[in-house]
C-alpha cells in the first residue's frame, strides 16, 4: 500500500471542523422536520404528527441499518454516506416541492405524502449515521466527538432558524408556511454542501488518509474506495491471507457480547429521551404564557444543552468510568415521572430547566459511550462497533418514540 505524505496529525483541525458540519448534514432533515411541527400541526391538528412521523421513521431507519450492520464488514463505506447525504438533500426538496404542489393545504394526502418522504429520511439516517460513526470510530477520538457534536449542533441551528422565521413572518399573511418552506430551502442547501465536503475535501486530508490506510492494513474493506479517490491503492491479499486476517478479527457477535454494557446504554438512554422529546414537548406541557412560541423554546433549550454537553468529556476529570456511565443512564429514568409531575404541577421555568437537563443527561452520555467502546480494538472491529451502537441507537429512538404514546393515556390529567 501506497500511503503517500499520509500524516497523523496534519489537517486534524479541518477534519474536526468537517466532521462538526458533517454531523449537521447527518440530522438537519429530521430536526427541520421536527422544528416546523407547529406548522404540520396547524394543518393536521388531529393526527399528531410529531409523534406519528417519528414513529414512521423509525421501521425504515431501523430495518435498513440492522441489513447495512450484518454487512458491514464489506460495504463501501464511501458510496454508503454519499448516497445517504444525496437522498437527504432531495427528500428535503421533496418536502418542499409537495407543499408548493398542495399549496399548503392539509388532509389526509398530502399527509401520507410526507409520511413517504419520512421514510426515506429514515434509511438515509441508517445510511449516514452509521456509515460515518463506523467510519470515524477507528480515527481520534476527537473526530467521532466532533461528529456528534455537529449531529446535536443541527438541533441548535435547526431551532434558532425557526424562532427566526417565525419572528419575521409571523405578522405576515402566510405567515408560518413561508417560514416553513425558507426553513427547509436552507435545509437543502446545508445537505448539498455536507455531499460536496464528504465527496471531495475529507478523503484528501492528510490525517484522514493516515488513519484509513492504517484500517486497510489491519484488513478493512470498508475504505478502499476511499484511498482510491486519493490515489492509494490497497494491495489485494492472497486468498488465504483474506482468512487468516478474518480469523483474527473478532466476530461481530463477540464484539457485542464484549460491549453489551455500552450496547445496553445506548439503547436504554435514547429510550427514555425519545419517550418525552419531542413529542410530550408538543402535546403535554399545557398552556402557558408564551403560546405557541412554548413548544419552540423548550426544544431550542434540549438542543442547546444536547449540544454543549457532548464537549465535557473533553475535561478527562469529568469523565465517567465504565460502570459509572451504567448508573448514569438508569438515573435517566427518574426523568419519567419528572416531567409528568412538572408539567401537572410546574410551572414553564421548571419545564424550561428539566429540558435542558434532559439534553444534558442525553448528549453527555452518548459521547461517552461512543468514544470509549472503540478503545483497544483494531481498524474492521472498530467501525463494526460504531454500526453496532448505531443500530442501538436507533432501537431505543423506535421503542421511546412507541412508548411516547403512552403519554396520551392520561392526557387529561396534565
């Protein structure tokens, strides 16, 4: 193999700074979707859909990435994320050109419409997310860190963007359609630019090339195609090479028996997160002083803290150890009853503040778990390790977003 001027530090701010916009790239359709529902929700007030399209996501989103982990060993991870970041980018436009093509009106269609373009947001979420955590686990770990900051990050720019929009168009007539359809216009346009870095400036950096040559020699398949667009070619193994280097690799199944603690995490904290956002934020808070203005805001707070959260492991004194990170996540659960007694007897501030601990508790512990499973394994198992906890991941959104009904049970009593 040919390597080149291959280097293991040069380039590593841009790579970060990329992967930051990259993790953006890797959420933004969803958050918009999410950000607009007071829109959706004033032209379909009676089939909840904060709570239906979450739940429409997730079959696709899960099914597609329990297909791409059992051959993820084999897969090209760059045509992988390229297809996922284009079919963002045109599903997004897709939500825009049905709304101009329906002139904004609601019913059961259009409905259905966007249903369909949610689905494809989910297996182009199983495409990118866990092509590029796979793709980053076996890098520093300030690029997996960095990649999941940016995926809260589009939280953060997805809601500052709506409080704008809605402030501009709100006197206008109109009003929240327009600022609906500018909100996904930008949407667009931040997922063509995530394709365009992805495609043509992260494979040349140096830092980068340095590590997925180091994955190719510990006998991953995943990056060939990769190296070739940078000029290095990957040397083919003799047949008998190939099973050897597979025997040495741990299975996918023993990797998952060796993390189930992590595995276990993951899923059980996006449970619970799923489970109250964004849904209970929309429908069970109640009436308060700041309208419609309240839903907004108590999002922008959950994704603020989600976001600034993920750089305190940064400070080495504020991590938490392996069984630390387990009582971390089964405390998550005291937030259940929190918010129900919060928003039966609290007022918005209190709401306000068990959001953004909620957004704390989320981020702090994702970063965690994704940046120390990787630790001590080579190139192949890494990136098997990083579409393993993906795949959990998405579990535990499908099960929190299905358990999120539960909170229609007693609606009336908030």
């Amino acid at each position: 193999m040919t390597n080149g001027s291959a280097s293991p530090t040069k380039g590593k701010f841009t790579a970060m700074l990329i992967c930051w916009i990259l993790g953006i790239g890797s959420a933004i359709s969803w958050n918009s979707l999410m950000t607009i529902g007071d829109y959706y929700y004033k032209l379909f007030p009676r089939y909840h859909p904060e709570r239906v399209l979450t739940i429409v996501l997730q079959p696709f989103a899960l099914g597609t990435m329990a297909i791409l982990f059992y051959k993820e060993a084999t897969i090209n991870t760059r045509k992988r994320n390229l297809i996922g970041y284009i079919l963002f980018c045109t599903s997004t436009l897709m939500l825009i050109v049905l709304d101009l093509a329906t002139s904004g009106r609601g019913g059961i269609t259009p409905y259905i419409g966007i249903c369909a373009i949610v689905g494809a947001f989910g297996v182009a979420s199983a495409l990118v997310q866990g092509g590029m955590t796979g793709d980053l686990s076996f890098m520093c770990p300030e690029f997996i860190r960095s990649f999941l900051a940016g995926l809260a990050a589009s939280g953060v720019l997805t809601s500052a963007l709506r409080l704008v929009t809605k402030a501009v168009f709100r006197k206008s007539n109109d009003g929240e359609r327009n600022g609906a359809m500018l909100f996904l216009g930008i949407t667009t346009f931040v997922e063509f630019l995530c394709t365009l870095l992805y495609a043509f400036f992260f494979p040349k950096l140096p830092i980068v090339k340095f590590y997925r040559s180091k994955a190719a020699l510990e006998g991953s398949q995943t990056v060939s195609a990769d190296l070739a667009v940078v000029g290095i070619q990957t040397e083919q193994n003799e047949e008998d090479g190939d099973d050897t280097q597979q025997q040495e690799r741990l299975s996918n199944k023993q990797l998952f028996f060796q993390n189930i603690d992590y595995a276990l995490e993951v899923f059980l904290g996006h449970l619970v997160t799923l489970s109250i956002f964004p849904g209970f934020l929309f429908e069970n808070t109640g009436k308060h002083q700041l309208g419609s203005w309240y839903p907004l805001v108590l999002i922008t707070m959950y994704n603020v803290w989600d976001m600034l959260s993920r750089y305190i492991p940064i400070v080495k004194c504020l991590r938490l150890s392996r069984r630390g990170l387990m009582v971390g996540v089964l405390a998550q659960f005291l937030l259940i009853p929190a918010f129900y007694f919060t928003a039966k007897y609290g007022d918005q501030g209190w709401m306000i503040l068990l959001t953004s601990f909620l957004g704390v508790s989320n981020g702090y512990l994702t970063v965690c778990i994704f940046t120390d499973a990787p630790k001590g394994y080579k190139g192949p198992e890494q990136n098997a390790l990083g579409n393993m906890l993906t795949l959990c991941l998405l579990c535990g959104i499908f099960a929190g977003g299905a358990l999120g009904w539960l909170w229609l049970i007693g609606n009336e009593s908030f």
